[in-house]
C-alpha cells in the first residue's frame, strides 16, 4: 500500500520505518522542516534501537518519502495514519487540537480529489474522540462512502519499539459498529491478530492498559516502602509474590463484575492498612483500596434499585460459587441494604444450608441478616415467579430450567458474564459493569 503518516514523532517514526520495511511506500508528513529533511535523508528523528537502519534503508530505496504538504501526501497515498501528539493541557487534560488540525487537512485534501481513502487514528485519545472528530470533520465523506475510519492504538515501548512493532504484546482494530473492518489488510497491517471493538472500546483498551502499568508500578513501590522500613528486601519481597502465575501473574480477578469480597480480602486490606498507619508509612493505593470497594458496593445496590422494581431475586448469594461462604459477600451486602429499604426478596443457592453453617460465617448471618432463612427458595422456579429483578452471580441452575421459567417482562443482572443467559426470552441487561 502507499501509506501516508502524519506525525514523526516517536509513534509516527517507528510506524513509518517498519511498514517500509514491509514492502509498503510510506510518505511522511509533519509541519517541522528539520524532521522532514532528516526523514529524507535517512536519519532518525529519535534515539531507538534499529529505527535509524530502517529508515536509512527506506530512504535510500526510495520507500521512504517525506513532505510537509499533507494534500501532496494525501493524494499519493491509499491510507493515512495519524500519529501526532495529544499533549496535556494545564487542567490535565487532553489537548486534541493536533488531531482535528490533520484530520481537517486531511478532510479538505480528500474532498478536493475526490477520491476514497482509508484512515487510521493511532494518536492516544480518550474514548469518544474518535467519534466526535468524525462526526465534526468526516462525516460528509463517510456519507459519501468516500472514507473507512479506523482507531489502531499503539502499545510501543521507548527502547523496544521496533520489536514491539513487529511482535507486538496486544493488537487492536476499532471499528464504528465494531464490526470486521472493510479492507481484510488492515487488521494485519499493524502486526498481530487484533480484537475488533468498537472506537470507543479500542480507545479504553489504550487507557485500561496504562492505568493498570501505573498502577503496578504504585503497588510495587508502596510495598517497597513499607517493606525497607521494615528492614525487609522489597524487591525481594515482589519476585517472590511474582511467582504465582495462578493468580497474582494472570487474568484472574481482571473481570468487572462485585466487589471483592469473602473472609480473607477485606480483612487482610484492612488490617496492612492500619498496620501502614500504624508504622507512619502513607500508602495511597493501599488507603484507597477499601473506600473504592465500597463506592463499588453503592453502585452495585443502585444498579439493581434503578430497575424501580420492588420483586428482587437472587441467583446465588455466597461470595463465591460452589462455596457457602457468606462472609463478606458482596450479594449478602447487597440483599441486606435491599431488604432494609423494603424490597421483596427471593434467594436461591443449593450450596448454603442454614442449618449447616457455623463459626464465624453463622455469626455474620445471625447477625446481619436474622431473617434469611425465610427469604431462601428451594428451586430457582420459586425465584423466577416471585421476581421481576433477577440477580445472577452463579452458574446455580441449568439453561433449561431457567428458560422454562423466565418471562418477557424479567429483567436480568448479570453479574459475572454468564453470556449464555442472553439467549433466554427475558430482558437480559448483560454483565452488570
């Protein structure tokens, strides 16, 4: 493909030195003349490992073209990328002015010609940017059926952008409806086998993945710190809690749904937290675990009270499935706050037994919800014809049985992605985040 990137910045330089390398002709833009002419020549505009021969390379070849003209880029090229910077503005936030100069020049270039075009957004923006920019700038030509719109995040890293690039950890496609794109190459063209989401899905995944890199980063620190006043190796301290790869290194727990919940995760937050207080050590992340929990367990009783139904049954109650732990369930919490404000309640879960339960789990039971026993149902049927609400937090019951007793006019939580609960004739309001 002719391939025109605006912005020979860091993510612009990298993007146009490997797509050369891929046999694609790659016409730069940018409105500094100096980068311009070092693009010309072959020379890097930025210090990274294996840029400089890559642009050489295409340059000396001739893939490698550069302008400050973006209409004489435009009309040489099939696709452009947008690559420049979306700097901070003094409040914190994101200044796109840069993006909607190029689109803009963009737009007016394509509309001149006359011709289609394909376009790609790789500048970080927030979610709804990419809409917005094309409703304000494209939305003549996409009526026209003269432009495809994609959003591509990049996830480069300064040192090992290159490599990146070419085996890149995470690969994304963001589409209008989140459909497949039109053109087949272009979910090959950034490398990878991408996830197709809509823009606003594929803007998230850019922000969910440096919130959660910089949130690692705290977490560490704040244990380094309360570690070394300890008199303790922090860094020790983490490889070793890096090691386990079942849960602390993996995909669990990394899936909206309750907040955390049972005997041990409280308790544990709750007792570093003073600890830490304790010591004089400030650990932010740490303070603000429990308080973000809690807002969590608001919303959560929201979510179900803005159905405006006052029938309310519940599919599962213990904090974990296959389990009849109650203690510190977020559901019990949840049914608790319900029944105090005068809902009608309807519980079903085949691993609790009142009469089996004892310790600590009867104690938190007798204590804040004496009346359970008279709010549990035998079958999930029961709970069905005497709810209009239903919670679902486990997998406590067939598809069959359920099919057979839901009704149009249900209206269904679903807490932790039981994704085949769309399927039945109710109104299934999907996961609950």
């Amino acid at each position: 493909m002719n391939i025109s990137v605006f912005g020979l910045g860091y993510v612009g330089a990298v993007t146009a030195g490997c797509l050369s390398q891929q046999g694609h002709r790659i016409i730069g833009v940018d409105l500094h003349a100096a980068k311009v002419a070092a693009f010309n020549d072959g020379i890097s505009p930025i210090v990274e490992p294996g840029l400089g021969d890559l642009l050489k390379a295409g340059s000396a070849c001739g893939q490698i073209t550069a302008t400050m003209d973006p209409a004489e880029a435009v009309a040489g090229s099939d696709a452009s990328i947008i690559c420049v910077g979306t700097p901070s503005l003094p409040s914190g936030s994101l200044d796109l002015g840069y993006v909607r100069k190029v689109s803009a020049q963009i737009a007016e270039a394509l509309e001149k010609q006359g011709k289609e075009h394909v376009l790609i957004f790789r500048s970080t923006m927030l979610p709804g940017s990419t809409r917005q920019i094309v409703a304000d700038v494209f939305s003549g030509l996409l009526a026209a059926g003269k432009i495809q719109i994609y959003y591509c995040p990049e996830f480069l890293r300064e040192g090992t952008a290159v490599a990146d690039f070419k085996d890149p950890s995470l690969s994304v496609v963001g589409t209008a409806d989140g459909g497949a794109p039109q053109h087949a190459e272009i979910a090959s063209l950034l490398g990878g086998t991408p996830s197709i989401l809509r823009w606003e899905g594929a803007e998230m995944i850019k922000y969910s993945c440096n919130y959660l890199h910089a949130l690692k980063v705290g977490f560490a620190n704040e244990i380094g710190r309360l570690s070394k006043h300890l008199g303790e190796d922090g860094m020790r301290v983490m490889n070793v809690v890096c090691q386990d790869t079942r849960l602390n290194i993996s995909r669990y727990y990394m899936r909206p749904g309750t907040p955390f919940g049972g005997s041990c995760l409280p308790k544990d937050v709750s007792a570093l937290r003073a600890f830490a207080r304790q010591q004089g050590i400030t650990l932010p992340l740490l303070e603000g675990t429990l308080p973000t929990n809690e807002h969590h367990q608001q919303l959560f009783v929201q979510l179900i009270e803005g159905k405006e139904k006052r029938r309310i049954g519940f599919l599962g109650l213990a904090f974990k499935a296959d389990t009849d732990d109650l203690r510190g369930s977020p559901l019990v919490a949840a049914a608790e706050t319900l029944y105090g404000r005068g809902n009608a309640l309807s519980i079903y879960d085949p691993q609790i037994n009142l009469s089996r339960l004892i310790g600590s789990n009867e104690e938190q039971i007798q204590k804040r919800m004496p009346h359970l026993a008279q709010l549990m149902k035998k079958t999930p049927e029961e709970v069905l014809q005497e709810s209009d609400v239903i919670v679902v937090s486990q997998k406590c019951t067939s598809l069959e049985v359920l099919k057979a007793a839901a009704r149009p006019d249900h209206i269904v939580i679903d807490v932790n992605g039981w994704t085949d609960l769309a399927s039945l004739p109710w109104q299934y309001e999907g996961i609950c985040w």
